[in-house]
C-alpha cells in the first residue's frame, strides 16, 4: 500500500476494524517515511458478477465505473472519500445479498441514490439527474420538490 502523500510503499497498520456493514476491513496507516495517517478499506471483489444494463446487454461489474459516478455527483461537496467507500461497501452488499450473479443496472442506481440521498441532497441530485435522465427542467423541478417534502415518522 503506498502513501497517498510521498508515494512510499513504507507504511504500517496502525488499526485495524470491521466496517459497520462487516463486509469489509477499514484500515489505519501511518507512512514510515513521511508520517501521514490515512484510511484504506479491504474488501472481497468478486470477478463474476455481471450488470444487466436497460437494454438487456451484459457486462462485467467494474466497481471502479460505480465510484467514478459517485465521486463525479460529490465533487465539490462535503463528503469525503470514507463515505464515499462505505457507501460503495454497503451498496456491494446489499447487491450481493439481492442477487446471485447478475445485477441490473436499475438496482444499482437506485441503491446508490437510497444513499447518496442520506450522505448529501446536492450529491443525489447531480446523480439522479444522469441515471434518471430527466426530459425537461419540471421532472428535475418535481425531483427537487421532493426532498423538501416533511420527513414522515413512522
């Protein structure tokens, strides 16, 4: 594992815990050569998931095209990169106790803005905007008006 800050491939584990969702390990480091502190997260990858896209078509799950969505609909918002890390976690999760092998794309982007929704509203909506693919400014109007409906507890 190397250092996000001087690159070195020297570091050591500092702590180590099971994440909430206890499908992964989040890891404390400390670089050995420059001393900074950082977070990593270990989890299972499994290389025979399919996604199932709206057009029938299969393709093999990347987990780095599911984060690079996520982070693109977070820029420059308040979330860092342990949230967005869990919330990748807990969507993997919550996918695989779902489904066997194949995934559809739908269920992936409605998990992914069930979270995105808690974390951060700005995040959810820039990403619902795309997955959604909103035809005119009123959907993305009544998409808005949504969040702003009182919470119900039940």
């Amino acid at each position: 594992m190397r250092c996000p800050k001087c690159r070195s491939a020297e570091t050591k584990v500092l702590d180590t815990r099971t994440a909430k969702n206890e499908t992964s390990i989040r890891r404390r480091r400390q670089c050995l050569d420059c001393d900074a502190r950082f977070t990593t997260v270990e989890e299972v990858l499994r290389g025979d998931l399919l996604v199932v896209k709206r057009d029938g078509r299969r393709e093999d799950f990347d987990r780095a095209k599911m984060l690079g969505g996520i982070k693109k609909a977070v820029q420059k918002r308040p979330v860092d990169f342990m949230q967005i890390e869990m919330l990748v976690a807990d969507v993997m999760a919550s996918l695989e106790k779902e489904f066997d092998q194949e995934i559809p794309s739908k269920a992936i982007g409605e998990q992914i803005m069930v979270r995105l929704k808690q974390i951060d509203q700005i995040a959810y909506v820039r990403y619902a905007s795309v997955y959604k693919d909103f035809r005119d400014i009123s959907e993305l109007l009544e998409e808005i008006d949504s969040l702003k409906q009182p919470k119900s507890h039940a």
